[in-house]
C-alpha cells in the first residue's frame, strides 16, 4: 500500500477590522493633552488551536512552495517488480509452453510484487538475475545455483523484512565447521559430532543437530544420457518414493564434467528434507537433512554449503 505524504503549511492568522471606512488619522503627538496617555494598540486575537490547523488544499495560492521539495519520496510502486516478474517470465516463451509462462506468473509475481522498501533491492536482484541467466527457468521451476541464492534471500527478506547481511550457503551455523569429505572433491557445512562409515561407492557422513539428521551419500550415477531435469526427476521420484509427490526441483546446474540439482519435499508424515543431488565422475553424491516439524535455516545453509572444492 503506497503512503501518502501532505505536508503541512504554517499559515499566518491576522485579525481584520469590521467595517468598510478606514478607522481616523491618530492625532499628532502634540496635540494631546499632557495628561492624556497615547492610546494602547489594539488587541491581537489569540492563535487558533493547531487542531483547528488544516493542510493547504493542492493548488492553495497559500500553500507552501517548499513543502513537495521537504517531503521524502514515495515508495515505490509493487507494480513495477511485478512487471519485472511478468517480464522475466514472458522472456521464457520459447522453452516453455503458454500455460507454463501463465503459471509462472501466478506463481512468482504476486509473491514478490511487495512494498517493502527493504527487500526491493534483493527481489529486483534476484530476477534481473533470472532475465540474464539462460539456464533459468522459472517456468518449471528450475534456477541456476547463483540465481537461487539470490531468490533464497528474497524470501529471507520478505519474511524478516530486512535483507540478509550474507548470501545463503556463505555463512556456516554457530557451532559447525566446514568438514572435507575425504576421498570426495566434496567439503560440507555440518554440525558437530560427524560420523563417517563405509568408504568408497558405500561412504556416508552423517551428524545430527536439533533434530534435524543432516548426512552425505555416495552411490553408482543411474545412468542417463544427459543430467537435465527430467533425468533428475526420475532420480529424484525413485529416491524419495511416498515423499515424491511434494517434491520440488530447483537451482539447476549443467556443465560439462557435472550436474546437480537442490530439492525439497515434504512426506505424508509431515517429515520435511532439504538436499542436493550431485553427479560427478559417473558418481551420485546427495547431501540431505531431514526434520520432523517447522522451518529450518540450517538445512538451507547445508544444502548450499555442499560444495566441490574447486568451486568454492
């Protein structure tokens, strides 16, 4: 809702005599008696209440010409981020289908079309990034990894109304470390207490945090021609079983030596899991947390904070 600002004027109240005839000339100082004192002047009427005060209608004669220039600027308009929004989203025709772009826009713009000032900057941010990377797709919901940080801190933003002070995945939860997985490239965020079995295609690390399991699996690639979205789909829908239906894809990454995607999703006994599918050297590494009720940052600082070494 934009705020309206009416600056208030100070008017000037002056008493004026009755009457139309002029009142007489005051006779000269020496034409007094001597024991006539000079007449008082006239009584001024007291101000009016400033609740009697009103603002100067716009186009006033006696409105203060200074005061517009006074008044701090309105905010800006939600319409225009939800016109970046549509734009972003028409920018995607020729991959995605007509109804896919009508979704997105239903999707995303009324989401981010907001008029905290605060968070303008971030959502603006976040989807000038998605008009320049042509590996984003909010039409089916996929977004590239710098991208995803960037819509991450929006919805950080909109939720706190302040814009995060770090990208996500940049700062490391109190108390965790940053732990090399060793016969990996890989390194994690993780709490502390890791526990680490098996080794080769069969190691796994795996620590625990506030009720939140937070571990990272190796296994063989299921093969596929190319890692895109719909081979991460089926990876994804065979892994999760009865928790695949909330399953939500996104911040994908396809390069020439690997593939990763983020999801989440949310199982029929109300579990939630946040996690990273990542396919390198014809190997499967998925990062996970899972947690049994409400919101959980960590698990966003986990899944982000998965990284190959030579990436960081």
């Amino acid at each position: 809702m934009q705020r309206r600002h009416a600056a208030l004027g100070l008017t000037t109240w002056l008493l004026l005599g009755c009457g139309s005839s002029p009142p007489p000339p005051a006779p000269a100082p020496g034409d007094l008696p001597p024991q006539t004192a000079a007449p008082e002047p006239a009584p001024t009427a007291d101000p009016p209440d400033d609740d009697a005060l009103e603002p100067p209608a716009a186009g006033d004669a006696n409105a203060d010409p200074n005061a517009a220039a006074d008044a701090p600027p309105p905010p800006p308009p939600s319409a225009a981020l939800e016109e970046l929004c549509e734009q972003t989203c028409d920018a995607m025709a020729d991959k995605c289908s007509a109804a896919q772009i009508k979704k997105c826009k239903l999707s995303y713009c009324p989401k981010y079309a907001t008029d905290e000032r605060a968070c303008e900057a971030v959502v603006r941010e976040a989807f000038e990034c998605a008009r320049t990377h042509k590996d984003v797709l909010l039409c089916s919901n996929v977004v590239s990894d710098t991208c995803g940080r960037r819509f991450f801190a929006a919805d950080e933003c909109l939720a706190t109304g302040k814009p995060p002070e770090k990208a996500v995945g940049e700062t490391i939860p109190e108390g965790w470390a940053r732990t090399e997985l060793q016969g990996t490239p890989f390194s994690a965020a993780l709490p502390p207490g890791v526990r680490k079995t098996g080794s080769g295609l069969e190691a796994r690390w795996e620590a625990s945090d506030q009720g939140t399991t937070y571990d990272v699996a190796i296994e063989p690639a299921p093969p596929a021609k190319k890692y895109d979205q719909k081979a991460f789909y089926r990876i994804a829908s065979k892994r999760l079983g009865a928790c695949a239906p909330k399953m939500k894809l996104f911040a994908l990454i396809e390069e020439p030596t690997y593939s990763l995607i983020h999801y989440k999703t949310q199982c029929p006994d109300k579990t939630q899991e946040r996690g990273v599918l990542y396919v390198l050297d014809g190997r499967l590494y998925v990062a996970r947390a899972r947690w049994t009720a409400g919101d959980n940052p960590n698990a966003e600082a986990f899944a982000f904070g998965f990284q190959q070494r030579d990436r960081r």
